[in-house]
C-alpha cells in the first residue's frame, strides 16, 4: 500500500511491481462497500445509494459513481499528478457521458470527504462554458477544505483508525507515504496561525509550522512534496463558479490539539488529546472555510447544512442526514434553491 515519491519525476506511484486499478468505474457498484465479502462492517455508500434509488435514481442512467485511488492527491500548477489528473479526466468524461445520456441535462456532483476536494479542483480547472453546460449544483458533503488535526496524529504517531489491535506505530510509514494525507494537513489559510495545533517539551507547531513539524518527527522527506505541490495547492482555495451546498455534522468530538509531554519518547507514543467541535474528524473551522470564503464572492447560490450529532461517516447512513441529503437534490432538480442560507438542524 505504500506510495514513493520519486523526485526526479516529481511525482508518486506505487512501489515496484505493484499495480492498482478501480473497479466498475462509472458504476456505484465500488463506492457500496469498501469489501464487497464484509458488508455488514465495512458498509460505505449502500445506504445513501439506496436511499437515492428509492427517489428514482439507476445505477448507470440516472446514477454514477467515480471511485478513485484515494492515496493519491493533485499537485499545484506546473508539477505533474499522473494519477490524479487521470482521475479528473476520467471524472469529466464520465459528466459528459450523463449529461449526453440524459437529453442534456446538467448534473448534480455530489461527493463524500476527500472527494469533496477532487470535486472542487475539477470546478475550478474547466472554463465556465463547460460548468453552465455540464454542472447544476455541487453537494458537498463532510468536505475538509481545510484540512484536518487529525491529520497531525497519522503523521506523528500513527493512526490506527478505529481498527483494533492494530499499533498506529506499524502503519505511520505507509499512512506518510500518501499523498493525499499530506494534501490534507491544516491548511494555514483555514486555521489560526497563532493557535498551536501540537505541543511537544521543546517546541509547539501551528498550521504555518508543518514544514518544522515534518522534519522533526522525521519526515524530511515530506517537505519538498509539500511546499511544491501541496501548499500553493491549498493556498489557492477558491468558491466554484456553480451553486454548492455544504452538508456536514456538527457537535461530535472532533481532535483539536495534541500534547507530547515525553522527551525520551519523542513521537514515538500517543499523545493527550484535546477535543473541540467538528464532525469527529473534520474540524469546524475546516468545515466551514468554503462559507469564509463565499463572504468575498457572492457571484453563485451557496447553502450550509449543519445537522448535529452525526459524524463524518455516519452522515451517509444516518435517516436525519440522509433525509436531508434527498431533499437537498430533490429541491435542486425542483429548482428550489435559495442564494444564499444557513440550515442547522
């Protein structure tokens, strides 16, 4: 599972001898179940795909999916991204092909986390002939537009990611290897840059300290990859020129802060946690940073559902949120969207 950035190429891939592909692309077949032979615990979309059928929606007609590599990321102008541009071409043929199949109809992007910044790059990299023709809204759910400080454990100590007996310190060297992990640290746009993020005996980190961070929990390596590709990336966030609604959990434990207090140890143990508002993994200010954005540019329809309670998963199964997730897309179908509101429930 481990990616290698080769800097020659200035760009990822997979370790020698090793290929992946997606299965069933343009089909939700993939995006049901992360193991399609351990359904009952591994459930990812089936809920919200059934939930979309039961309005209507086919699998191949009405309904696509665009399950990617999620290790992989995009890099800022000018440096290549093999994967994850042909993900975006793929995506963007994929949109053709249902408008095309669909009397011209323009479509719904509706994505999930990591996508949600798959998405937005494909917005903001095309012209707006091709959005007007191609784009009726964007839904945006448990998007980190900013990143996350969760992110901050899986590089420092690991993450175990619920998973039992599982030691986070086994699979932090293939959790930094990814791309996409680095793609979303704390963006020093979306957090505050004098509120330190991690503690340490020696030394604090904020979201404009990652470079110091990277290199002192030994990751060198992760530097030049992210003040190249990555941080003009995020730096450039910008509001795409379609309609968006932004549906995310609110209120759930989310981590806010983590404090290193062994010098011997160094990062080589799991720190103290301290908790602040988010969706348990997503925090608000992450959450919330396309609405900061959206304040300077009034130019499109711009929604923020926030449902308390309901985490950065379950909002994909949960009857509250998935209530509002149909009703969201029955209104844009009905062409019943405001321009601009904020929805709490």
């Amino acid at each position: 599972m481990t990616l290698y950035y080769d800097r020659t190429a200035d760009d990822y891939r997979n370790a020698p001898g090793v290929e992946t592909r997606v299965r069933r692309f343009g089909s939700v077949e993939s995006l049901l179940h992360l193991d399609p032979y351990l359904k009952q615990v591994t459930e990812y979309m089936a809920t919200l795909v059934e939930s979309l059928q039961e309005v209507g929606y086919v699998d191949g007609k009405t309904l696509f999916g665009a399950p990617y590599d999620f290790r992989y990321g995009l890099a800022a102008d000018g440096h290549p991204s093999r994967v994850g541009s042909e993900f975006l071409q793929d995506l963007k043929a994929l949109i053709e092909k249902a408008t095309a199949s669909n009397q011209g109809k323009p479509v719904i992007l509706l994505s999930h986390s990591l996508g949600g910044l798959f998405a937005l790059e494909l917005l903001n990299r095309n012209p707006s002939s091709w959005l007007r023709k191609h784009i009726k809204h964007f839904i945006a759910l448990s998007a980190p537009w900013g990143g996350a400080i969760d992110e901050l454990l899986t590089f420092a100590s690991g993450n175990a990611l619920g998973v039992p007996l599982v030691d986070p310190l086994i699979v932090r060297g293939e959790q930094r290897s990814s791309e996409s992990n680095l793609w979303l640290l704390p963006s020093p746009k979306v957090f505050n840059s004098k509120k330190p993020l991690v503690i340490t005996p020696s030394a604090n980190y904020t979201a404009r300290d990652i470079v110091q961070f990277l290199d002192d929990i030994g990751f060198p390596e992760g530097i030049r990859p992210y003040e190249s590709r990555i941080l003009p990336l995020i730096e450039r966030l910008a509001v795409p020129a379609v309609p968006v609604t932004c549906v995310f959990g609110s209120n759930v434990k989310t981590l806010e802060k983590l404090i290193y207090r062994s010098k011997d140890k160094g990062f080589d143990e799991q720190p103290e946690v301290v908790y602040g508002d988010g969706d348990g993994t997503v925090n608000m200010a992450s959450l919330l940073a396309l609405e900061s954005l959206w304040k300077k540019n009034r130019q499109q329809p711009f929604k923020v559902v926030m449902i308390r309670g309901v985490s950065h998963t379950s909002i994909l199964k949960e009857e509250i949120a998935l209530q509002e997730i149909v009703q969201e897309i029955v209104n844009v179908q009905a062409d019943r969207v405001g321009r601009s509101s904020y929805v709490q429930r």
